[in-house]
C-alpha cells in the first residue's frame, strides 16, 4: 500500500476561492491526499503540492464557466476540475463522466460526503455517451488528452453552441494551432487561450476555450445524434 504524504495547510488564497465552502474543500484535499492515494488516483508526489496545482488552478476555472448551465466533466478522474468547480459553484449542474470503477466509486464517495446534490457521478467513455446523457452547456476537462483527441470526445456531449473548457499547460497556444483543422471539422467556430485565477494561483492557470456553432461533433456526429434522439424517443414510447 502507498504511504500518503503529509497534506500541507490550506493557503489562504484556498480560503478566498471556496469561502463558505472552504471546510469541505478541506475535507476533498484530506481525501485525496489518503485515500486518493492509497487507491492510486494520484500520485504520492502531488501531495504536497494539491491545494495550489490541483484544488485552486481548477476552482479558478469558474471564472469563465457560465451563470446556472449544465456541465459535464470528461474523464473526471480523482474529480479535478469537477469537484473544486462544484464547491465554488453550487448554482452549476455538473455530471462527473469517468469509465474506471475504482475512480466512480470515490467519486461517489467524495459527493455523498461533501453533500452535492447538484453534482451526478456517471460511468462511461465519453465518446459511448451521445444519446445517454443530456447535451449539456459546458464540458470541462484537464489535460487528459491532447487537445484534438480531447475534442473528439467532449465537443459532440454539447448542447449547439456550448463551449468546451479544457485546463492545459504552457503548450496550450502552440496545441491549439495544431488542433485548428480537427476543431473546425468537429463543427468548432470559435477558439482561443484564456488565463484565470489572478491574485489566487501563480502562475495563472491555462484554459483552452473552444465554442460550437449548432452542429456539435460536426458533420461526423450529426447521423449519430438524429440515430440516439430516434432511440431515446422510441424508449420514451415504450
């Protein structure tokens, strides 16, 4: 079994961001930093480091999320971004989307503690879900996967001109250029490269904005998306 390190004391820009959430932001790095651990959803080594390059540079996301939409965090992990995001934004509908068991569970878990009822854990691959879940607003997702790829499961969960929010690193600028023409097949109108969290993380945190016109997924997913509503309807006839 892997040793946790010592989780160090909360900053006080975590105090500012989570405000009257604060206590159970706590209570969601304890966790992580002992039983994320110990089941192998991060690293040992992020320990000492997950208030400022994990819960801060994902709560910091809510800057550029809408007021009152609906979220789906792809491949939601251990939960970064979808749990900080939730603590931060009890007006937002989130559904945490993650296909391994052992991750769903803690997730599961973390949710029932910190009392989140407006946060819904799925398990799937997000490129099985088309039909299965709600489009939704925003999709949310921290560097799981190169920005082309990422777009390719996430984009096509949109609701028409919903925005894909993805959490990257220094790379985002030169990633984004090489995802142009991927993008603008998935049916992507608008992109650019957003910096969040002044006076709460240094450095700013990286986000890749990308907006879909009223096709998500492109001319790829449109058989697809009038096959799951035919589907869904015939059940709802049932």
């Amino acid at each position: 079994m892997t040793e946790a390190a010592e989780l160090p004391q909360a900053p006080d820009a975590a105090r500012t961001a989570f405000g009257e959430f604060f206590p159970e932001a706590v209570r969601y790095a304890e966790l992580l930093a002992d039983a994320g651990v110990k089941r192998g959803l991060i690293g040992p080594r992020e320990v000492p480091r997950l208030w400022e390059r994990h819960l801060l540079n994902c709560a910091v996301l809510s800057e550029v999320v809408p007021e009152g939409v609906t979220v789906c965090d792809v491949g939601s992990g251990a939960g970064l971004p979808g749990i900080p995001l939730a603590l931060v934004r009890p007006d937002l509908k989130i559904t945490l989307l993650e296909p391994l068991l052992r991750r769903t569970n803690f997730l599961q878990e973390v949710v029932e503690l910190l009392g989140l009822d407006h946060v819904t854990v799925v398990r799937g691959r997000a490129e099985e879900m088309l039909g299965k879940v709600p489009p939704v607003h925003v999709v949310t997702a921290r560097a799981v996967a190169p920005l082309d790829r990422l777009a390719g499961w996430g984009v096509p969960l949109l609701r028409p001109y919903g925005e894909m929010l993805a959490l990257k690193g220094d790379t985002a600028e030169e990633e984004l250029k090489g995802a142009r023409a991927a993008l603008s097949k998935l049916g992507v109108v608008e992109s650019s490269v957003l910096h969040v969290g002044e006076g709460l993380v240094d450095p700013l945190a990286t986000v890749v904005r990308v907006e879909v016109g009223e096709s998500p997924g492109g001319v790829r997913f449109a058989a697809k998306r009038a096959k799951a509503a035919r589907v869904s309807r015939g059940r709802r006839r049932r």
